[in-house]
C-alpha cells in the first residue's frame, strides 16, 4: 500500500482544476489527538486548537502560522503535519499541501481522514484515479463512512462511470436513508450523466430533509436551469445564495444565478451577479495578475485611458466584442482604449478597432488556479482602469433592445476570403455546409451539452449538399466513421489550420454557405464575422435570453431540444430544414 501512495503523491501537478460539485465539507479537520512525544504533548495541543479555531473562522495565514509552531514543536507529530496540510490547501497551495498529507501519512498511516483530504487535493488538481485510490482506501479504514461514499460517488461521476456511482450512493442511501447529503449526491450523478429530470426528483427529496442547505438549492437551481424552468432555477439560485455563508460557496452560487438571470433575460441583475466570476473566493474562478483597478461600472470612463481585456473562453471572447465599439465610442475620442486579447484574435481587433496598441494575454496555471497575465504592459500607470469585456457588455447591453440588428461586427481578411472562397470553390458542386460537432474539451461533464455524432445522421443524408468539417481538434474517427457507415464524405480545406489560423476560419465562415454546430470558436467566428450559422444550444443557454434566438447574432438561427439532452428529434428538424434550403438553391 505504501508504494501505491508514493507513486500517487508524485504524480502532483498544476494541471487544470474543477471544482467538485457536492464534494462534502473540504479538507475535514482530523480529532485533536496526536502521536507526538509525551514530552511536548501538552505543549502542542493548545496550539493545534487554535489553529484550528482560526482554520474555522477562515482565517488560514493564522491557523498555518500556529501549526508551523506546532511543527517546530516536534515535526513528527502527524496531526501537526495534517493541520499544515489543511492550512496550506484553504490558502489555494495545493503541490505544498499534498506534501504535508503526505508527512502525516507518514507518520500515522493509519488515520483515514489524511486519505480522504489527500483525494479531496488530488480531486481539485484533476487528478481523478488517485483521488479514486486515495478515497477506496479511506473507505477500507472506515467503511461505510457517508462523507467518503459521497466523496467517491463524485469521483467516478467525473470520469463518466455513473452507473458504479449510482450503485455506490443508492447502496449508502438503504442505510442512511435520511442522509439529505447522500441523495443530493444521487441527483448530482443524474444531473451530470443528462438526466435533469430524474435528478430534480432526488433533490426535492434531500430538500425535504434539509431544507436550508444552499449547496442542495443551488444544485436544484441548475437542474431546474437544464430541465428548462428557468423561473425555478432563478428562485431556487436566490434561495440558495440568501442562505449560504461559506465565501466559496457564495462565490460559486451567485455565479450560478447570474446564469440563471441572463436566460431569463433579466441583463441587469445578470449581469450584476455575474460579478461573482471576479471573487477569488471561488474555486474555478480566474486570478489576475493586474497591477490596475478593474472597472465595474460605476465610475465615468469618459476620457479615461482603459485597457479593454477579453476574458471567459476563446469564443466568450469573441462573442463578447459585440459591444467593444460601443464601449470604446462611450469613452469618447478624449480617452484611449488598449486591448489586450487572446493572440489568435490580435489580427481580428486590429482591422475590426484599430486600437493604438493591441497586446496579447494567456494564463498561467499555479496549484491548479488559472490566472490571467499580460506581459507586455510594463507600466500600468499607464492605465486608469483595466475592463474585462464581460464588463464591457454589461455597460452596453442592458436589456435586449441594446443589441443592434447587424451581419456581423468583425472585419474579415481580405486576403483569406479570397483564399477560402477558392478553396470552397474547389469542391463538388451544390451548397456548402460547415459542421462543427463538438468542444475542444470534452469530458464527462461536458458531453451532455453536445449532440452525440451518431445524432447527425439524417443531417449528413441531406441529398444535395457538400459537408466541410469546421471542427478544430481530433475529429478523424467521426469523419472516416461518416464515410464508412454512410457514405459520406466531410472534406476538409486544404491548407487551413482550424485551430491556429482564426483568420482563415472566419474567412471559411463567409465562403461557406452555412454553418451548423453548437456555441464553439468556430461558429462563433463565422456568425460574429457576418456569416449564417445555424447553432445547437439548449433553450437554457444564457445567450439566448429566453429569446429562442441569440440577439448577439440577428442573421442566425438556434435549434434548440424540446427537453434537455434529446438530440435525436432535434436533428430530425435540422435535416428537414437543411433539406428544404438545399432544394430551394438546386432549383434557383
């Protein structure tokens, strides 16, 4: 067993996080008993009770502080170690918190909670199979023990095996039936493996036990949210917010109800408590290496000097320049707007804005917390404020009448048009249809959200039209798959990197007569550039506002489930329209 530890321990990384949904308490504080000398026994014990008393209270610095001098005591004491460890991991110090469980473990391996905090550390770093291993053996040295059923339930739920994490909470919940946190754990698996419906069962239940549980609230905010109650989910995200009194929590939960605000449509208080999105409180949220005040839009910009600052994923990205030229006409020709963009879209924001200086920004990942740098900027006196675009939005985009009806709002290069158009050209006759099928990332998570490919058949049969891939990404198994079971063959453009080359996406995006995929880079590009997208989203999906459309985009259409996860008949629409545009054109 003990090799088995060592090798996990050093497998510790900075790779990217998650935050666990339902993970049960954080590092759990161990009983205050230790195997330290008998001579420095009495000395160590007070000091670890109040280290504990400021772990408590949130005040980690002090609870790390005493338990140094508790270490300093005696450094074998495997209870001192485990505090530090503790300490260590509230302060976001995770590679340094991992070596001090592994101390403690050391020294007392027969204590189980330094098993469950080791997974629960292993867990935040994506380090899913030895939070998997560190959890089995916490549960060998106390079976049964609700926290590490649960713990390990959202384990294998994250590696995609839900039906072994069913089977390991439905098993828990014949013995603690009354356990409202082991059926809100059942409803998270549900939830996550695309059945918000049967999850939103599970959790009325685990609210009939605990009604005031934020966690449980919040969870049901997002089931409702999925489920397509939208009015649920807002008041079950406001319910859980009024009740919640950990800062992490807090964080996640408004973040939470700034979704379900902005599908509603209500962009005021959407946008106030997408705010949340800032508070280093939360687990995933962003850190920024920024030596300037951020605007949230209380002060006048007027002829302050700004550095505008893309943030959220490439395509939040590009979606969120919507509003850039508003925003920079409300500063007025007396202020200066920098940007500072992801580097793909440097290009883009030059022809598009011609801002006096354009920089890049990319992320750096430290104990598994991306943070945001930009290194160009030497000197940020130079700036009065730096604006995320998000905030950029907020300003400009107050209620849907704020969205101007327009074909695009970026400026393509003229050159790759011509390149792509060529290209497009080149191919078999009949209209030309860009398919995008999927993310970039995608994990357990994830998936529910996209349409599986199997669900394209009755697209790809579409008599007529000639298919190009737009799906940046390994996606050779899905084309030859097309190919071997259909017949039909996805092209792909000669000389065009979809994942480096975002010029020569959008450029691809106008050359092709439509495209079809769900929220990406890809489709984001061609829509925002002035080309026809037809998106796969799910109704809830804050962009569209409850809308049915996405007002970002006037000229496109959404093709949205009835019910959340049911692909198939949704495809079936989308065949039957394209069928109807390809006819047309073939006769025009």
């Amino acid at each position: 067993m003990s090799t088995d530890i060592q090798s996990i321990i050093k497998q510790k990384t900075d790779e990217a996080k998650r935050v666990p949904k339902g993970a049960i308490g954080g590092a759990c504080l161990p009983e205050l008993a230790t195997n330290g000398s008998n001579k420095t026994v009495n000395k160590i014990l007070p000091v670890l009770r109040r280290a504990k008393k400021m772990i408590d209270a949130g005040d980690y610095p002090s609870g790390a502080k005493l338990a140094l001098r508790a270490i300093n005591m005696d450094e074998n004491c495997a209870l001192a170690n485990h505090v530090m460890a503790i300490a260590l991991e509230k302060l976001g110090h995770l590679s340094k918190a991992l070596e001090f469980y592994e101390r403690a473990w050391r020294q007392d391996p027969n204590d189980g909670e330094v098993y469950q905090n080791l997974a629960l550390v292993a867990w935040k770093l994506d380090m899913l199979p030895a939070a998997e291993k560190f959890l089995q053996l916490f549960l060998e040295i106390s079976p049964g023990n609700v926290n590490g059923v649960i713990n390990l339930s959202g384990v294998l739920r994250d590696q995609g095996r839900f039906e072994e994490a069913v089977e390991l909470t439905r098993a828990a919940i014949y013995t603690h039936q009354d356990n409202a946190m082991l059926w809100n754990a059942l409803a998270t698996v549900l939830l996550e493996s695309g059945d918000p419906f049967q999850a939103m069962t599970f959790y009325d239940e685990a609210l009939r036990l605990d009604p005031d549980s934020a966690r449980i609230w919040h969870n049901m905010a997002y089931a409702a949210g999925l489920a397509g109650d939208r009015e649920l989910a807002a008041s079950a995200g406001e319910k859980a917010l009024a009740m919640s009194t950990v800062p992490e929590d807090r964080a996640t939960i408004e973040y939470g109800l700034s979704q379900s605000c902005l599908a509603l449509g209500q962009l005021e208080k959407g946008w106030r408590a997408h705010l949340s999105r800032f508070d280093p409180a939360g687990p995933s949220n962003m850190l920024y290496a920024i030596d300037a005040p951020r605007w949230d839009g209380e002060e006048d910009l007027t002829g302050k000097r700004v550095l505008l600052m893309g943030e959220q994923g490439l395509g939040d990205e590009v979606l969120y320049m919507n509003a850039a030229q508003d925003f920079m006409d409300a500063i007025g020709p007396n202020g200066r707007v920098d940007f500072a963009v992801e580097r793909r879209l440097i290009g883009v924001v030059q022809r598009t804005y011609s801002p006096r200086k354009i920089m890049r920004h990319f992320n750096v990942n430290r104990e598994g917390r991306q943070i945001r740098v930009i290194p160009d900027v030497k000197d940020w006196s130079a700036y009065d404020y730096y604006v995320p675009l998000g905030n950029a939005v907020a300003a400009q985009r107050k209620s849907l009448e704020d969205f101007p009806d327009h074909k695009g709002y970026l400026v393509p290069d003229p050159e790759k048009v011509k390149t792509m158009e060529k290209a497009v050209a080149a191919l078999p006759a009949g209209p030309k249809i860009g398919l995008c099928w999927k993310s970039m990332v995608m994990n357990a998570n994830r998936a529910k959200y996209f349409s599986p490919f199997d669900a394209w058949k009755p697209v790809l049969q579409t008599p007529g039209a000639v298919f190009v891939s737009m799906q940046y990404g390994d996606c050779a198994e899905e084309i030859a798959q097309a190919q071997k079971d259909l017949g039909v063959t996805i092209h792909e453009l000669p000389g065009l990197d979809l994942k480096e080359d975002l010029d020569g996406v959008a450029a691809a995006g106008l050359a092709l007569d439509l495209t079809i995929g769900p929220m990406n880079a890809s489709t984001n590009l061609a829509a925002a550039h002035g080309g026809i997208v037809w998106f796969l989203a799910s109704p809830d999906h804050w962009p569209l506002h409850s809308t049915g459309t996405i007002p970002w985009y006037p000229t496109s259409r959404v093709f949205s489930p009835e019910q959340f996860g049911k692909w198939d008949e949704t495809m079936q629409r989308v065949a039957k329209t394209l069928g109807d545009v390809v006819g047309q054109r073939k006769v025009a």
